[in-house]
C-alpha cells in the first residue's frame, strides 16, 4: 500500500468514526471542508458523497422494515412473528332501475354488501378468518382454521368456508366483471359456504381443491344435516404477465338435509325484490350433483371467459331432473391493463390501474359484454327459462374504489311470477370500496 492510499484510508476511518448525525440526512459540510483544505481531492470527495447516499438509503431501508405495512388492508405484528392479524372489509351499495313487464320490480338503492372480516397467522403453520356480512339480515359469511404445514403448497381448511365450485363463484364478488355473477352460477351456487373440511394444493401451472361439508351456520338444527364432496381442478398451459389460458372442471355431489327437499332460482343478474325463475321445492330428493366446464383467455387487455353448469337430481321413486345453464363474456381494458391471474387459486384478482386517480391519473375503465342462459324446467318441474345479455362499463379509480354501471336485458319464458313470457330492462349502479 503506498503513502497516498494510505492517508486517503485513514481519513475515510477518521470520517466513519464520527458521530453519524455529522455526516447524515445529507449534510456534506464536512466533506466540503476537507475538499477545500486539500485534506482529499475532487475523486476522493465524489467517493464520499456516493457512500453518504448508500447509507442514507439502508437506513431508509430499516426503517420501512420496522414498521407495520399498510396495503390495501390493514396490518399489525401483534408480539412477535407468532402472531399476526389483518384487518379489512368491503362495501358496495346499489341502485337499480327496473323497466319491468308483468311482474312489479321495484327500484331501489341498497347495501349489497358491508363485511368485515379478521384474519391472522400464528405459530408460522396455522392461520384462522372470520368475516361477517352486515347487509340484509346479517349472517356469518366465513369462520375457519387453516394447517399450511403439510408442504408449501398444500392446505387444510376445518370450519366455514367456500366449497370448491365453479370460477365466477370462487372468484371474490370485489373482483368479478359484472355486478352479479351469471345465472346458472347463481341459481346452482356451487361455491356455497359450508361447515366442514378442506384440502388445496397447486403446482407451477395447475390447482387442486376438495372439500366435504355439511350444512352452513345459519341453518336450523330442526332436521338432519346435508352431507357433500366437491372437487374443482383447474390447468394453465400458459400463465404469463398479461397472457393466460385457463381451463377448468368441477364437480359436487350433495345428500340433501332430512327434509330431501332442495330449491333453484335465482334474480335476473340484478339483486332484485323478485325471482323470475324459479323451481320451487323440490320434494323425494336422494342426491344432487352439479357438473362445471370453465375457461378463460386474457391477452394484455382483452379477456374472454365462460362456463358450462349442469345439475343432476336423482328422486326417490320419481324420474330424475337435470337443469343447466352457461354464460359467455369478454372484456376490455380502455386503459391499457390485464386482469390479474392467481394460479394457485385457478381464479382471476384485483385489478390495479396504471394511473390511478390520485396520481394524476384517469384510473383505470373497462367494458364488458355477457351473454348468459338458464333453463330451470324439465318433466314435471316448470321453474321458466331465462336468455340474459348484460352490457357493462367498469371504473377502477384506484386499487381498492371502483364504480359500476350496467345494463341487464331479461328475456323470461314462463315466469314464475307472473307464468307468462316476459321482456325487461334494467339499469344497475354500483359503488365499492374494498380495505
């Protein structure tokens, strides 16, 4: 090492050494003073003000660490790592306008939804949720324990949860297209919430759930539970950034409750007063199953999604029934973004605009077409028949608000309500804001 080395080393550990508050928050007087006394050159200076900056940023690093991150939900480290918790919600409020035809549909404006849910992990393998819906009467939406120390990919449910259904039921309603998933979706509900048992699993390009559960929390003890064993598989040859091809199958097969009677219907894509189809009860029922083909395509903003539901009835000395349903829809991005692909769930997320309102941006619009149809009749059941199209307009101001506005044109055969055919148009606005 020669003189000049030397003494440029030993100034730099006389400069370390020094209170940081001397030399910190980019105060370079110091480094000024021995530049004009000689004490270090020009390159010797740079040299300093390049390691002032890189300790400035570790130490912004560390203290971004230490704090609590706050997302789109709120978090907080209860303790230590044992114990986590989050906290978070939703609200989305309605109006709907009705251009009805025999049947009365009121207008109206109303919660949809208001949850509120906490969940949390603890002792690194376990994690817990409860969430309770406020809107309508009020009920428990979910309430279950999850195992994750069975390799780091699988999982086990023990509670209340969904049951492993169809894509648009096991996507979150804060994430569909459309203000209310399509008809058969609706009336089959295959996703329900139930008490029971769970297991997933996933692989680099595929899912795997199964459950087997009973009734849900809200269901009377006055007769035996139902009993049932659902299975939803789902494979992605290609899952990129902004390009996804996703297929999928599923399948549940349901005892119903002591009663044998079991009921389908479902609102015309729109939470109205009223059911247009409708097949009443169902009595004799020894079993059920429902049957779901699914798939979806995004490339960059454009994306089309659509699913096949059948269900089976199988009567007690009676002919058995079969009701079925699909729905087709795309959608595209004005602004340029994709929906957002979770392989590990088989199901699409939150979309995340690009220029956000706050940022200066115009956030982030889409629009979306969908076609959808119901049959609910067969033998002696006459429950209608139901031809949906639904157009729709998306703002997602940022992450977590977005405003809806759609428009349902109902074409009814045999309704329920009324027993005669009907056409109605309806207007549907949503607010939603999401933590």
């Amino acid at each position: 090492m020669n003189l000049k080395t030397l003494s440029f080393s030993v100034r730099i550990a006389t400069i370390m050494l020094l209170p940081w508050n001397v030399v910190s928050a980019g105060d370079t007087t110091l480094y000024k003073m021995l530049l004009e006394n000689g004490a270090i050159n020009q390159e010797q200076y740079e040299q300093l003000l390049k390691y002032n900056e890189l300790q400035k940023n570790e130490g912004k690093m560390e203290e971004e660490v230490s704090k609590p991150k706050v997302d789109t939900q709120v978090k907080a480290n209860v303790g230590s790592n044992n114990f986590q918790y989050k906290i978070g919600g939703r609200t989305m409020i309605d109006t709907a306008f009705y251009h009805d035809d025999v049947t009365p549909l009121n207008n109206s404006t109303k919660f949809r939804r208001v949850r509120l849910f906490i969940k949390g992990k603890m002792f690194k393998d376990w994690a817990w949720k409860t969430q309770y819906e406020f809107a309508g009467s009020g009920t428990l939406k979910d309430a279950y324990l999850k195992y994750m120390g069975l390799g780091d990919t699988t999982t086990l449910y023990l509670g209340q949860f969904g049951a492993a259904g169809s894509l648009e039921d096991s996507n979150s309603s804060k994430y569909i297209t459309l203000m209310e998933r399509a008809l058969p979706v609706l009336a089959f509900s295959p996703a329900t919430r139930y008490i029971g048992m769970g297991l997933s699993t996933y692989g680099n390009n595929w899912s795997f759930k199964t459950t087997l559960a009973g009734e849900n929390g809200k269901t009377d003890e006055l007769e035996r539970d139902g009993l049932g064993l659902s299975g939803r598989m789902t494979y992605a040859p290609w899952h990129e950034n902004d390009r996804v091809l996703h297929l999928g199958i599923s399948r549940t097969f349901r005892i119903p409750r002591g009663n044998d009677t079991i009921r389908f219907g479902t609102k015309p894509e729109i939470d109205s007063n009223n059911m247009l189809i409708d097949t009443g009860r169902i009595t004799a029922v020894n079993s059920y199953s429902i049957f779901g083909l699914e798939t979806a395509w995004t490339r960059g903003p454009f994306s089309l999604q659509g699913e096949y539901i059948k269900t089976n009835v199988t009567r007690e000395n009676i002919s058995s029934l079969a009701f079925s349903g699909w729905y087709f829809y795309g959608s595209l991005f004005l602004t340029n973004e994709s929906r957002p692909y979770d392989v590990m769930r088989g199901d699409f997320g939150r979309v995340n605009p690009k220029h956000p309102l706050h940022k200066g941006g115009v956030g982030a619009w889409e629009i979306a077409l969908r076609l959808s149809s119901l049959s609910l009749e067969d033998q002696d059941i006459k429950g209608g028949k139901e031809d949906n199209l639904t157009l729709g307009i998306n703002w997602y101001v940022n992450s977590n608000i977005r405003f809806m506005l759609n428009y349902v044109k109902a074409k009814v055969k045999d309704a329920v309500t009324s027993g005669e055919d009907e056409n109605i148009d309806i207007v549907g606005i949503r607010t939603q804001v999401d933590f």
